[in-house]
C-alpha cells in the first residue's frame, strides 16, 4: 500500500490530492486502480495535436495519435465533411496501413467503385481493347483492386478515428487557422483561429494535411501556397454527370471507358457505385466523368489559361474547359452538355496537376502529412502516400515521444522525414511518358499510342508483360518487408502505438 501512495502522490498534482485520501486504504485502493493506469496513460503521451484537415491524411493520422494516447482537435475549413469527390485508389503501403486497421478494408470493399475494367475507344468510336483487374490487392494493374470515391473513403477514416478513440479525438468543422507563433524554440506553439469556434489555443504539435495549397504550410515556412509546386503541365476536372432521356452516358454498363483526342485532350467515364447511381428522387442514373488536358512539358505557357479560369470561378472554369473539349469527338459533346447544365452536374472540381517538393517536411512544432508535403501528381499514389504518411508521422513522433528525452519531439520529426523521404523517392517517381501517353498531343502521337495498346491487348504475351510491369511499378510495399534495411530493400516501419516502441 506504501508503493501505491508513493506512485499516486508521483501521478497526480498536490492540487488533486486530499491528505485525507492517505487515512482511507479502501479510498485509496479504488485511486489506485481507476486513476493510476489512466494517469499513467496520459503521462506516456501528453501530446497535444492539431491536424489541420478531414480529407485522407488527416483522419488517418487523428487515428494514430489518438490510439497512441495523444490528445488530437481536427479542424476543417468545410463546415462539414466532404462526402463527393473523384476515384481514387489504395496502393502499396496504403493497403499496408489499411489491413493495420481493423475493420477498415470490410468497410473499403462494401463502398468500391464497381468498375469491372476500362475499356480504351478509338478515333471512330469503337473499342480498341479493355483493361481489366489482376484479382489479386496485392499485385494490382492500372486498375486497382481498392477504387473507392474520395469521400467515401474519408467518411470511413472518420467513423474508425472517433468510433475507436471517441475521448481523444474532436471534430470542428467550418475552422481555419488565422496565426502559429512559436512560444520558444523547441516550445509548443499558439495557434489562433479565424472563426471562434475555437478560443487561441496552445498545441504541441501542428500538423498541416490540408492539400496541396495548404495555408497551413504557407504559414509554417513563410512562403506562398505555391511555392515548392512543380507542374507537370497538366490538370484535370472532375464531377457527375445525371443521366438524360433515361440513359446514362454507359448505357448501364460497369465497364469505364476512356477517350483521347488530339491536343492531350482525355475524357473517361466511369459508373457510380449500387448506391449512388440512381438518384432517389427520380430514379436517374449518373456517371462520374474526368476531363484532363495534357500539355508538352516543353510548352509551360499552355498552362496560364487554365489557371485564370480556375481563379475566375466555376462558371469560368467550365466554360474555358467547355472550349478545350467541344468538337473532340466521340461522346464528348455529350459530356460537355450535361457538364453545363446545372440541374445535371454536381460535385464539380478542377485542379492542377502538381508534384510538392519542399526542403522540410517539418519547422518548428509544424509538420506536413499528405498532398501538403509530398502531393505526388499524376502517379496515382497520392492517397496511399498520404495513409502511409500519417501512419508513420504518429509511430515515430510517439516512439520518440515516450522515451522522456529533452528533445523528443524534434528526434520523432526527424525521423519521419527520414523515413517519407525515402518512400516518396520511390512512390511520387513520374514513369517515362506519363502523363503524356495517357493523351498525346499529336495526331501521330495518338496513332501509335493507340497501335501500341491494340496490340498489347491482342497478345496475350504481351498483355502479361504489361500486367506484370505495372504491377510492379503500383505495388511498392504492399505489404511489410521485414528483414536488414538497406540500398535495395525499403521497410515499412510497424509501430506499438500501446507502449511507442517500433518493431521491424
């Protein structure tokens, strides 16, 4: 019983003690058994974290931290959370960092995207060949064995962040971040916000996972929000098409279909998902579609129009698209129409192409996760990056954090940009040719691409080489690689987030 009164006078402060408590062993049992462990928790981690950001990377990352015992606010500048958005897909070390999250892959699977394979249209309409899945997550092809639509995806690491951790992690949406002034080198940091839906509070860490404009960032090192971007000559636009005299732009089919025209001029149209196809209120179908335009690295200029016409709004926007893509061929009219019409288009957003390459993925108490440090571009692994870089973020900032060292925090960032830096060398590396084979510019550079593809699909030999390289290259660490780390073989950090240690 002495050990006990020792350890609960060491574990809470003189304030909460009554002397009284210390004449009651019974009293003090029920201390010792409800309130020591508990202390003992918070004392592991003690970590006060903002993450700035509700899409992928920062719900992933509220996960981590709070099962570590950290403290975690999430802000987001929606006033709710985003449900819409694009495709997108798990890959590599994102599939990793999913199956390390019980329950999260039976959740994935009942919302993908049920698109049986892409099949490529010609100059004359008809189909050149068609794209389909390995069957196999863990040696998927150009297409993934996880499409799944963005906000569904960030719905689920939502529910699984509060669901498991409701005491450690809180939600605030409608929220941005006004001011970060650093108490002290090697301090915490204040944090001011715009809407007061927060009062000015002190964090210990910041994490910024608000995209690739992210102000956070831009607040952190003292630049603008697209300072550190690289181009890469190129951007997309992305929304739902309602279907018109009942028939969808598929006809009802899973099969995708993808269409390119001279100019790097891309259109692919995709099927929803069992539960967002038909529009409840009058049993409408809809497809998804993406618009890209795809211009010669040689060529930056081409980019400028885009860019005015993306600050000078929506309507703006899909008028100057609306000029690109009018004429192209096949269904594109189609598709421009219905994007025009405002009763049949919804959840449009357009963006840049971009890879981020800052000199730090950290200053200071703030740190970057995601799109907002390392957004990859037109590699297609940006959301797996961003799973994987939250996971790795909370596992070494913890198993720094619980080892009581004076500098701590500083090792556990480190560490992580250590580790990330390494991974996204690898993942955010562009392929030769992409993303100009998707659409080439040219009439001669459309004809061979499509001469290449035809006969890959009409040769078996040749489809399985296909399949077998693009598997390799969308499959790094899709699942841990244990062994000696070295120049060859990169591994995937597995952390004990119960007790902060790190085993590989």
């Amino acid at each position: 019983m002495y050990k006990a009164m020792v350890e609960l006078q060491v574990a809470l402060p003189p304030a909460m003690i009554h002397p009284a408590i210390f004449k009651f062993p019974t009293l003090l049992a029920v201390f010792y058994t409800t309130y020591i462990p508990y202390i003992s928790q918070q004392k592991m981690s003690g970590l006060r974290v903002l993450l700035v950001g509700a899409s992928i990377a920062g719900p992933t990352a509220a996960y981590w931290f709070a099962k570590a015992g950290a403290s975690v606010t999430v802000i987001e500048r929606f006033p709710h959370l985003r449900t819409n958005g694009q495709s997108i897909d798990i890959r590599g070390v994102g599939v990793t960092v999913m199956r390390r999250m019980p329950g999260m892959e039976l959740a994935v699977r009942s919302k993908l995207v049920p698109v049986q394979g892409i099949t490529v249209i010609g100059p004359n309409g008809k189909p050149i060949g068609t794209i389909i899945p390995t069957g196999n997550p863990d040696q998927q092809s150009l297409i993934s064995e996880y499409e799944i639509l963005r906000g569904d995806l960030s719905r689920i690491l939502y529910d699984l962040s509060i669901k498991d951790h409701p005491s450690n992690v809180r939600y605030i949406f409608g929220e941005t971040i006004s001011t970060i002034t650093q108490q002290s080198p090697g301090g915490s940091v204040m944090v001011e916000f715009a809407n007061g839906h927060i009062p000015p509070t002190e964090f210990d860490l910041v994490v910024a996972a608000d995209g690739a404009t992210s102000r956070t960032r831009a607040l952190a090192l003292g630049c603008s929000v697209r300072d550190y971007m690289q181009p890469v000559n190129a951007w997309a636009a992305f929304f739902t098409v309602l279907e018109k005299d009942s028939s969808d732009l598929l006809d009802g089919s899973s099969l995708g279909q993808v269409y390119t025209a001279v100019g790097g001029r891309f259109v692919a149209i995709a099927p929803r998902t069992a539960t967002q196809s038909v529009d409840p209120d009058n049993n409408k179908r809809s497809n998804r579609v993406t618009l890209m335009g795809i211009y010669p690295r040689s060529s930056p200029t081409l980019m400028t129009s885009f860019r005015e016409a993306v600050a000078g709004g929506e309507t703006r926007n899909k008028k100057f698209i609306a000029e690109q893509f009018r004429g192209a061929g096949w269904k594109t009219d189609l598709v421009i129409d219905g994007m025009l019409d405002p009763s049949r288009c919804s959840e449009f957003y357009a963006a840049e192409m971009v890879q981020l390459k800052p000199p730090t993925l950290y200053k200071g108490r703030v740190v970057l996760v995601g799109d907002a440090g390392y957004a990859s571009g037109p590699t297609g692994m940006g959301t797996s990056l961003a799973m994987a870089g939250a996971y790795i973020l909370a596992g070494e900032v913890m198993s720094h954090w619980n080892k009581n060292e004076n500098d701590r925090l500083d090792k556990g960032l480190k560490a992580y940009e250590e580790r990330m830096r390494r991974i996204v060398d690898k993942m955010a590396r562009i392929p030769p040719l992409i993303p100009g084979v998707l659409a080439p510019f040219t009439a001669w550079g459309l004809w061979l691409r499509n001469a290449v593809f035809r006969l890959v699909c009409w040769s078996k030999g040749a489809l399985d080489v296909v399949r077998r390289v693009s598997s390799r290259a969308t499959a790094f660490q899709a699942l841990p690689v244990r062994g000696k780390e070295g120049n060859d073989v990169e591994v995937f950090p597995e952390y004990d987030f119960g007790q902060g240690d790190e085993n590989n």
